[in-house]
C-alpha cells in the first residue's frame, strides 16, 4: 500500500457539541470545519495535528454506521484511514490478499476524498479506511 502518513482517526461520539471543547480546550486543536456527509449518514468536525487529522463522527441516523456502534460499543475509536495514492488499484490489491472489501471501488468522502472501506473482521478488529486525494 505505501501509505504516506495516517490521514485521519475517526472517533465516534454522541453529541459533536459536547466533543469539540475536549479537542479544543485540553488538547488544543482547533475544529476547522464542520461537514454532514448525509451518504454516510454521519456529521464531522475535523481538527489538525500535523498531517494527521482527527474526525469527530455524531450520527444522524440511528441505522447509520456510527449510530449502530455506538449503540452496540459505545463512544471511541471507530476507524483508521490512511493516505495513499492509486485507490483503486490498492482496493484490488487488498482484495487478492483475501481481505474482505465493503467498497470494492472508491466512492467519496468527507472534504472530497475518495475513499475505500475494508471490513474490521478481516483488519484485526479495527475498520480501515483508504483515501486517496484527488487534487494531489
Ligand atoms: N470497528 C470495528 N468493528 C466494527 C465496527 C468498527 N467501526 N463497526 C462494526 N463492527 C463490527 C461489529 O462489532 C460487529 O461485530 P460482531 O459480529 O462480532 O458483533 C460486526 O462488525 C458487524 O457489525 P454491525 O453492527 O452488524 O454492522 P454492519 O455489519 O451493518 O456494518 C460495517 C459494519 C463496518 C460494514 C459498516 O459500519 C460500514 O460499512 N462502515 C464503513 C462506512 C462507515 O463507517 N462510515 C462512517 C464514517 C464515514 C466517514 O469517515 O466520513
């Protein structure tokens, strides 16, 4: 894959309003956009620490991805994406490894990525995502 850095940390939260000031007043980031992806059935806040970025996810709908694992797990991590380039030849390549795809070609994300999926069951537990900007 060669990923050049971890784009971003996905955590799940109840309520973004009452995440942000954590980020913002202890850990001292700030939140530089606030983005519903409704595909997703998510609304982010981003925040910046070097290359890397932090996503805040509340769901907007309680059969959406995030609001089954907060239902389920609770609040926390819910996923790792890193950057690479050549989406969707990496999407194959992970595929002929044997691991299990829930994006078998790149769709968008949040702030433009195209991004790609791989399911937790086949990643140790943590789901994985792949982005690939396409202005770069
Ligand atoms: N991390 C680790 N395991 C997870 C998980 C996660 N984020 N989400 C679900 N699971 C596990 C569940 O615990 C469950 O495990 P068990 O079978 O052992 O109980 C299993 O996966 C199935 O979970 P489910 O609640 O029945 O959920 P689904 O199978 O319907 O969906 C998944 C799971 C990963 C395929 C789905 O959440 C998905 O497609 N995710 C990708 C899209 C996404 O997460 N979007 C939100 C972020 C968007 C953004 O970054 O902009």
């Amino acid at each position: 894959m060669k990923p050049s850095h971890i784009e971003h940390i996905g955590i799940a939260v109840k309520s973004l309003k009452d995440a942000i000031p954590f980020y913002e007043e202890v850990i001292g980031i700030k939140c530089y956009a606030v983005e519903e992806v409704p595909e997703q059935k998510v609304k982010t806040a981003f925040f910046k620490v070097g290359d890397t970025k932090i996503e805040l996810l509340e769901s907007t709908d309680p059969e959406g991805p995030v609001g089954k694992f907060i239902e389920k797990k609770g609040e926390g991590v819910h996923h790792m994406a890193f950057a690479v380039e050549g989406l969707a030849d990496k999407l194959l390549l992970a595929e002929k490894r044997g691991i299990q795809l829930i994006d078998k070609t790149p769709r968008k994300g949040a702030e433009g990525l195209n991004i790609g999926f791989l399911h937790p069951k086949s990643t140790f537990g943590v789901l994985t995502e792949l982005c690939e900007n396409p202005n770069k």
